[in-house]
C-alpha cells in the first residue's frame, strides 16, 4: 500500500523526529521471469513502468538499473519544461507532455515542486526574430500558448537582463511561453518510482544489463550482473546508452552520444523569475528554490561516455551567460557536473519497435527529453503494451531514418534544450 502524504501527516511526523515514514518504494530483488522488462531508471523509465502497470494492466514487470534511480541525466538536468516546437509532430508529443505534466503532483500525490515561471527564448537579431515569429504562430496553430514579446516587455518580464542597445549582443525581443518553467528532477523520478512499485512494479538497482538474448529474432531475456531474467518484452530507456544496449540486440542506430554539462552559482536572493534561453549567444539561466543560479550550454562537440565535460565549454557558457546578464560576473560558481546526451541527425527522439521482435527503444532525446519525461513514458508503454506506436509517437519511430521523413528541430531544439 502507498503511504498518503499530506499537510497533517508532515505536521504529524515533525513532532516524531520523521521516524514514522515508510520507504516510498521497495527495493526488489531481481525474479526469474518477468512480462516485461524496462532497462534504465531514469525519468522516462519509472513513467514508462508506471503508465503500464496503470493504463495497461501489466504489473509484472521490472525497472532495471545499473546504478541508482535517477542517478543518470534525471538527477543531471535543468529541468527546463516547454512545448514550443516547430513541427507539427514535435508539438503534438511535447505538448502532451506539459499537460500530463500539469496535475501530476495531485495524480502521484507527491511535490515535484513544478513552477510554470515562464521561458523566454531570444531574439538578438532581425533575422532570429522573424523565425521566432514564425514559431509562435505555428505554436499557436497547435493550440500551444506562446507569444513575442518586444525589448521592453522582455525586460518587463525578466527585469535582471541587459536589453541596452550598445550590449554584446543586443536583445531585441524574445518568444515566451507563460506555461513553461522548472521543476524538482528527483522527486519526479522518486514520484513515479514510489506510484508503481505500489502497483507491484519490482525496481532493481544496481544491476547492469550486459547483453540481450534473442532466439529465432524474438527477445527472450536479458544477461543482468545480478543473472538472467526471462522475458519476451525488453524496452531500452537508457539515455546516454541507448546505442550500446541497441547493439546487444544487433539494432545499429544513427545517435551520437555527447556529453553535456551544467553548472550552478552560489545561493542567492530571488533575482530571476523565468528561465532565459539564447541560442545565439549560447547560454541559458534559471534559479533554483535554493537560490543557485542554474546555468547551462550546448553539448562538448566530442563523442564521449565520460559524465564531465571540458572547461572550454563552461568557459563559453559563462562568457555567454554575462553578455546577457553583466551583473551576475561578480557570482562565484558552487559546482559542475555533466551527462551523456544522446543526438539524432534531425534532433528528435526515437520511439520504436525494432527488427527484433519484443525489443523496443525510447531514446535519442539529445539535449532536451526532461521536459517530455511523463509525455514519453506514456506513449512508450502503450507502445510496449500494444506492439504499435500511437498517433503521437508513429512520427519518431526509426523508419524515418529510411523514409526521410525527418522530423527537423534542430531550431526549436534551441540551446541545447
Ligand atoms: C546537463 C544536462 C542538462 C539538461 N537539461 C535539460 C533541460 O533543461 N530540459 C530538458 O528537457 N532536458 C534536459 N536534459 C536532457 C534530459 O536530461 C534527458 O533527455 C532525459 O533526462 C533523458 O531521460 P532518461 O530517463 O531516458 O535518462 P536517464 O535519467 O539518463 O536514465 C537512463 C538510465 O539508464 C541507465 N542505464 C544505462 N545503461 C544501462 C545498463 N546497461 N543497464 C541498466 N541501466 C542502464 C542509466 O544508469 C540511467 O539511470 C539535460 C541533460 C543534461 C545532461
């Protein structure tokens, strides 16, 4: 049973020094034979867990992870949460994403501390604000909240950024979506985590998936370092690693693997009150609850599976940072750290079944699939439950690798996110 959290139960617990609380979810011990098995215990995966033992009825499944869950890009992004894509496709699947992610604190009965503070993407040339101009209209067109906003309403809305016209880079004007915004990583993962082993879902951790058995090109198992487990259903949620655990089923995929790093100032009072995005000069900016500024830049241009990064980057992405912020060049930054980002050729995700019968891949969210977390779980398991994908995921499956039927959003993708 799923112990409830409330107001009174918090009030409860302070007066009992918190020994009351139950751990929110079991820690399982890997069993012989499950229906399904999600390899990866990130964001995507728990929901992905969830939402088939919830909406499909599958419950005996099991979440493998090699280490921690949460501890790969869940517990390493900046959780920055939008919908405003270009493309149609791109719009329909993010956009389903934000609303699921809109209640969900109530569904799973658990604070995942969202804040739609709003996202401001900029414009520092004419050029930038006509295509940006196109996006909100074609947003709008998708029934998606977005707007343009000139200089001064920028500055209006985000009064720390310098919109002064002799600036490095002038800004002369942004897109905002009002239902964007940030959230808590951990606790969306602890979230779904704590929902569906209360539904019977066993999560493994600490066991690492070495190879996948296949006979007559049908799954029937995986080769964990805690032993074999059975099963005619694997689906791979292993960002960063998505092409590695493709391989062991012999599915060659067209990702590249990069690594992408992030870094927070020291805690200071409220001074940004949106998350701020330019793709020109290549930075981004929120703030923590904590009051750490939380910065962000485009990838490492290596391929690389080592979680850190080069200076280089950071260095740009703090020079970036103060062309748009010059008051912030006195902050001394608390700490860096970086994940592995898996890129496509036409920065979308891959949802889809393969040449291997019961093998099914969730990856390839390069640089921004946080904000697609609950939205890709969902339309992963009613993939992984029904054996086709929906109307929401048939664009990213990896026939448009063959067809050409791309889904380019390479310009929406923007800064890395
Ligand atoms: C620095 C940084 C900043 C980012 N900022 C944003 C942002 O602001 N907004 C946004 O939308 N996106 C952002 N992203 C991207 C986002 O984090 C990812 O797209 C998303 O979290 C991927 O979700 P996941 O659950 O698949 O990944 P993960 O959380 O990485 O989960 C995959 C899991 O698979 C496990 N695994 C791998 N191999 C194996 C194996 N062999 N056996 C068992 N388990 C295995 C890993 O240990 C890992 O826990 C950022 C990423 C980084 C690195």
């Amino acid at each position: 049973m799923r112990q409830k959290y409330s107001a009174f139960r918090l009030f409860r617990e302070g007066l009992r020094g918190h020994k009351g609380w139950k751990p929110a979810w079991r820690d399982a011990e890997p069993k012989d034979r499950y229906d399904a098995v999600i390899i990866g215990g990130g964001g995507h995966g728990m929901a992905t867990a969830y939402y088939l033992a919830s909406e499909h009825g599958m419950t005996n499944i099991a979440v493998v992870e090699k280490g921690w869950i949460g501890g790969g890009n869940a517990g390493r992004n900046t959780t920055i949460i939008r919908s405003n894509y270009l493309f149609d496709e791109s719009a329909a699947i993010y956009e389903h994403a934000l609303k699921l992610w809109e209640g969900l604190d109530r569904k799973l009965n658990f604070n995942i501390m969202m804040s739609h503070r709003g996202v401001l993407n900029l414009a520092h040339d004419d050029g930038e604000a006509r295509m940006l101009k196109r996006r909100v209209e074609a947003n709008r067109l998708n029934g998606i909240d977005s707007e343009y906003l000139d200089a001064k309403q920028v500055k209006e809305f985000c009064p720390p950024i310098d919109i002064s016209p002799d600036a490095r880079f002038p800004i002369i004007g942004a897109t905002l979506q009002r239902r964007g915004g940030v959230n808590r990583h951990d606790a969306v993962v602890w979230a779904y985590a704590r929902a569906a082993s209360a539904l019977g879902v066993d999560i493994i951790q600490n066991c690492e998936v070495t190879d996948i058995k296949t006979e007559a090109g049908a799954v029937t198992g995986i080769e964990t370092t805690r032993g074999t487990i059975r099963t005619p259903r694997v689906a791979s949620v292993t960002a960063g690693h998505t092409s590695v655990i493709a391989r062991m089923a012999g599915v060659r995929l067209p990702i590249e693997s990069h690594p992408l790093q992030a870094l927070v100032s020291e805690p200071i009072k409220p001074v940004m009150p949106c998350v701020t995005m330019s793709n020109a000069v290549h930075a981004y900016c929120s703030q923590s609850d904590k009051g750490e500024l939380v910065i962000g830049a485009g990838i490492d241009a290596y391929l690389s599976y080592t979680q850190r990064g080069g200076m280089d980057t950071i260095e740009h992405q703090i020079s970036a940072l103060l062309c748009m912020f010059p008051q912030f060049s006195r902050l001394r930054m608390l700490r860096q750290w970086g994940g592995i980002v898996d890129v496509c050729p036409d920065a979308s995700p891959i949802i889809t079944k393969t040449p291997v019968k019961g093998f099914y891949i969730n990856g390839g969210w390069g640089t921004g699939g946080w904000k697609a977390t609950p939205g890709s779980g969902h339309v992963f398991a009613d993939l992984v439950a029904n054996d086709e994908p929906n109307e929401i995921a048939a664009p990213f499956t990896m026939e448009r690798f063959y067809s050409g039927a791309l889904v380019a959003e390479h310009g929406a993708a923007a800064v890395a996110h």
